[in-house]
C-alpha cells in the first residue's frame, strides 16, 4: 500500500482547546480516520507545529515554488498529487490501495454528524464564552 502524506498550514487548535476550527480540516481528520481504520497509511503534518517536516523533499520545494498559501498539499509516496484541497476520502482510498469492496466497508459519516467549525460548547476553551479574551479565533 502506498503511504498518503497530507501538508497543511491550517492550525490544528487556535485556542488550545482541542477543537478544530476549520471544517474542511475536521472532515479530513474523519475521513483519514477511517482510510486508517482500513488499513491505509495517512500522515498529517502542520506548517506552524512541524516547519522541519516541511523542509524535505517534495513538499520542500513545492512550498518554495508556489509558496505556504497553496497548501494543503498531498503526497503519495513522496509525490504531490494534489494541492488547494484536502482529498477525499475515495481518493484516498484509491492512492491507499484499497478494494472497493474495502471502501463499501467504512462507515460513512454523516453530515449532520460531522463537528462545525467552531466550539463544540461556549465552556471548551477558558474564556467562559467571552472569546474576546482569548486566542481561539471564535470572536
């Protein structure tokens, strides 16, 4: 199976509270969960809290050329294969090798399910709801 290496500089928790508040990141996270579950590989790193996993090659380069904002950017086997998007989950169970029959097996994830951007709650950060005193950019 080949490994997927996502690459992105969406960070993963403005406030430390461990919500994610980028919709499109959550879902990702969801879906490598269970291409993961399927016996896939999916890495995940972050610009702002691993800058070292972005100075090898390819993602070095890419960033170099087109530059931070153009990611997320994906890697199957150390080639990018995407950029501007995180993938889906078909695609990556595709780049993973996964059977079709392997992919009718993940559970899918309904919409309604998936966590919004934002707190789950006013009290999952310190600020007590007030987030003009704190980081978490849910002002």
């Amino acid at each position: 199976m080949s490994t997927i290496t996502v690459y992105d500089s969406v960070p993963q928790s403005h406030c430390g509270c461990g919500t994610d508040h980028h919709a499109e990141l959550t879902t990702f996270k969801f879906e490598a969960a269970a291409i993961r579950a399927a016996g896939g590989t999916v890495n995940h790193h972050n610009f702002e809290e691993e800058p070292m996993a972005f100075m090898a090659s390819p993602i070095g380069t890419f960033v170099a050329d087109k530059g931070v904002h153009r990611l997320p950017a994906v890697a199957v086997d150390g080639k990018i294969v995407l950029h501007g998007r995180y993938p889906k989950r078909e695609e990556m169970a595709e780049w993973a090798g996964l059977s079709e029959g392997e992919l009718a097996t993940l559970v899918a994830i309904p919409q309604e399910t998936l966590p919004m951007a934002g707190h789950a709650s006013l009290d999952a950060c310190d600020c007590g709801g007030d987030h003009s005193k704190c980081d978490c950019g849910h002002h």
